[in-house]
C-alpha cells in the first residue's frame, strides 16, 4: 500500500503547470461549444472582436468544483458584460455533455467548449498529464486575453472563487485602462 501511494504522489509531484504568460500571444482556435443547449462553433477571433474574453478551463463538467465555478461565471456575466467582456469555458468533455452543463451549471449565460481531443488544452498548457498515460483531463487556469490577442492575465488555483475573482479585476483594469 505504501509503494502505491508513493507511487502516486511521484506521479502528482511530477505534473507541472506549465501555463502561458501574460504577454504571450493568445493561440487561436474555433471549438464546438454550447450555450443554452444549443451548439454553436465558437472562434477565438471573433469573440475577441467583440472585447476581452475570459478562457477557463476545468477538468470535468459536473462534478463538485466545477459546477460550483459555472454557477460562480453565471452570477457574475452581467458584470462581465457591462464592461464589453465574453466567457467561455472548454474542458475534455463532449459535445452532448457541454450541451447539458450549459443549460443546468452555466444556466444558458455563457458557452463552454468541447475538446475531447485536447487540442486547445494543450495548446494552452492547460494539459494535467501524467506520466506513461499522457493527457487526463484540463487543469484549471484560467486566462483573459485582450481584443489584440495577448494573455492580460493567468490563474492557475484548484478552488473556483480566485478565477472569477481575478478576471473581473483585470477586464475592469484592462477596460479602465483604454478610457472606457
């Protein structure tokens, strides 16, 4: 038993967060996602058109923490959308579950994305990735990236309060710092 727990946390232990920096350039994609149950294909691009966009991701709809941050999103995009800002959110879930999660956990104010294959998630070194078996599920960081592209800010926290927290603070800064 003691040599199975070892092994476990040297396997924990050697999971790195490994997140993109603020200034970085944001990489660029277009995922199926969901919002209100219905699918849509959602654009980086074009969301950022639009103004900020806040990009989280979380390991698994509807479990504990997860859920708890969804409902958290939802309660705060009417602030998020007074000061011009999107949320999306993207775990390895598939589409039919997102379409679900964004109904009951989201409650219709927000898209969450589908990305079975990890390519955004790896692409956003959102990956927890053990050792042999690759790629489990996404860690949870959480990203906002300005309309030019760029990472403003990045939080990586297993609780869900500090994502929420954070991102309202930076769009407002961001915002304030634009004149708006």
């Amino acid at each position: 038993m003691r040599m199975i727990a070892a092994v476990l946390v040297t396997l924990v232990s050697s999971v790195a967060f490994a997140a993109l920096k603020p200034g970085s350039v944001a990489p660029d994609f277009t995922l199926q996602a969901a919002q209100a149950g219905k699918e849509f294909s959602f654009s980086l691009r074009q969301a950022l058109m639009q103004g900020p966009v806040v990009l989280y991701f979380y390991p698994k709809s509807f479990t504990s923490v997860c859920t708890v941050e969804a409902h958290e999103f939802a309660e705060a995009m009417a602030q998020f959308a007074a000061m011009g800002a999107s949320v999306i959110g993207v775990s390895s879930d598939k589409i039919a579950t997102q379409r679900e999660f964004s109904t009951k956990e989201c409650r219709d104010r927000f898209p969450v994305g589908a990305d079975p294959d990890f390519t955004v998630i790896n692409a956003y070194d959102a990956a927890f990735k053990v050792p042999v078996a690759g790629a489990m599920f996404a860690n949870r960081i959480s990203y906002v990236i300005a309309p030019d592209g760029k990472i403003l800010s990045v939080v990586e926290d297993s609780g869900a309060t500090k994502h929420i927290q954070n991102a309202l603070a930076v769009v407002k800064q961001w915002r304030d710092s634009q004149g708006k």
